[in-house]
C-alpha cells in the first residue's frame, strides 16, 4: 500500500516508522530540521512496545512531490491542520483514505473542504509519543492501538483494509461500529490527561498522589462526559471510571502532549482541546469550570512561552 504521513512528529513517526519496517512503501511529509533527519539519516524509533529500531525513509516537504496515496495518515498538531491541508488534493485519487489521528474533535470538517468528506475515516489512537531528537521518535505510553470507523457510522471493507495493514505493521487495530463515540471518549480523556497534567507541570504519577489533583482530573472528564451527552453522544454509562482507570496504568513519569510543548516553550493545542470544550459547552448552557480553569490559564502559552 502507498502511504502518506502528514506530521512526523511522535504519533506520525511512531505509526508510519512500524509501517516502513513492515515493508509498505511509506512517505513522511516534513519540514525543518525532521525533513531533514528523515532524508539524510532515516527514522529511528525507540518503542516500549516495539523496540528501538531505525529505518530509511522517504520524506518530502511538498505533497506535489509525492503524487496519489492508497492511505493518507494525517497526524499533524490541531493548530497546524489547515495550513497542513493545503494541497492535500494532490495526494488524493479516487479511492484515497484519509485517515486523520489526532488530538481534537472537529478535524473531519476542517479537512472535508480539502479533501472531500468521501475519502475521510474517524480514527483515535492511543499511544503517547514525542520528537527526542530530529528523526528520533520515542514512544513512552498508551497500549499503541488504532480505532477505525466510516465517520456515519459502521465498518466498510475500506476500513477493513486498512485494519489489515495496520495489524501487518504490528499495530493492533480494532474497527467501531460509532467512531463518534470513541472520538469523543478520546477527547473527554485528552482534555483531562493533557490539559491536568500541563496545568500542574506535574506527571500523571504525581497528579494521582494527591486526592485534590485526582480530584481535578475526575472533574475534567466528567464536564467533558456532560458536554458529550448534550450533543447526544452515547459514551458508556462508567466512561468516566474507565478513563480514571487507565491512568493508573500509565507509568508515573508520564505527561500529556500539552504539558511536554509547554515545558518545552512550543505552541499548545489549548484551544482545540479544552478551549473547544468550554465553547462546545457555551454552546448547549453548560458551565465547566474547570476546563474554563484549565483554558484560561494556556491560553497565554497557546502560541509558545510569552514574550
């Protein structure tokens, strides 16, 4: 299968770097220092659930050097999603997949006017990963899984095809019957899991030693699980103790995307996490204090460490 990564970062390098070991024919499209890492050392991947291993890569920095994909894999930070969109078409033929995984809620109709609705799959993945050094991916968290569903719901024998790949490559994948609700279940967890951990600057470990920053976190996922089911989203009854118990599997040392930005003085996806969460909530009357809280409190970082 031809396949493109939009996003070599940790979740496109993790995913595409398992998919160029297997054997398929896998593009990066890149930029900066990783395009070229990617072009003169190729990618190494350090995994706890794959091992360290390197490949060599193809990278590109413009999507018309690359030409029509079986499978786009669309893995770039919210904030970048539009600019990143541009000139996506040209990767797009008649039966083109695009799969998006990322963080927020709102990517498909971000990209529908690029790409057409037609060619997009939901997808939630569930790994934690990051950028240690250009080329260099280290992945630290999350089961490594991939969720796969037609986004009006059902599977298809697209999505089966692709599942197939996905598990080729040795990433477990499971196909969902509403991939709405998985989406939702993720972006309730991530605006928790991210949005405590870069409030506090504390890792997950040291948020559940104190029953005020457990506390918190619980608070979190259950005005995001409100927000949720007041645009009729069917999460599971117990979703917030589910996702209260897969903290507790995380290693202790583990953070949120956000809060590794944060320390690092990069850009935040604060505004389409928990920032889309209270206006999603403004939207349907409900008051979420704490993810107001959260909000308010990076939005002065949104663009980076302030000047």
């Amino acid at each position: 299968m031809r396949i493109v990564v939009i996003g070599a970062g940790g979740t496109g390098g993790y995913y595409g770097g398992l998919l160029a070991r297997a054997g398929e024919n896998v593009t990066f499209l890149a930029r900066g220092t990783q395009l070229e890492a990617l072009r003169t050392r190729g990618l190494t991947v350090k995994s706890r659930l794959a091992g360290t291993f390197s490949v060599p890569v193809h990278a590109a920095s413009n999507p018309e050097e690359i030409g029509v994909a079986d499978l786009v894999l669309f893995c770039v930070k919210m904030y970048d999603t539009v600019a990143a969109s541009q000139g996506l078409h040209s990767l797009v033929g008649p039966e083109t997949i695009v799969l998006p995984i990322q963080n927020g809620i709102d990517v498909a109709g971000l990209l529908s006017d690029e790409v057409g609705e037609q060619h997009l799959v939901g997808g939630v993945a569930y790994v934690t990963s990051q950028i240690e050094s250009p080329g260099v991916i280290v992945q630290t968290g999350g089961g490594g899984s991939i969720e796969l569903g037609e986004l009006d719901g059902g599977q298809s024998e697209r999505t089966r095809r692709v599942q197939q790949v996905l598990q080729h490559a040795g990433i477990p994948t499971t196909l969902s019957n509403d991939i709405r609700v998985s989406l939702w279940a993720k972006f309730v967890f991530i605006c928790a899991f991210s949005g405590v951990t870069a409030l506090t600057r504390l890792s997950m470990g040291q948020v559940l030693a104190y029953s005020e920053t457990s506390d918190l976190l619980r608070a979190v996922m259950e005005e995001g699980e409100a927000v949720a089911r007041a645009y009729n989203i069917a999460l599971p009854g117990d979703v917030v103790e589910r996702q209260m118990a897969t903290t507790q599997t995380f290693p202790p040392e583990a953070m949120g995307s956000m809060a590794f930005d944060l320390l690092a003085g990069r850009r935040l996806e604060i505004d389409a996490l928990n920032g889309t969460m209270v206006r999603m909530g403004k939207e349907r009357g409900l008051s979420l204090p704490c993810n107001t809280v959260i909000y308010a409190a990076l939005k002065p970082f949104a663009n980076g460490a302030p000047g």
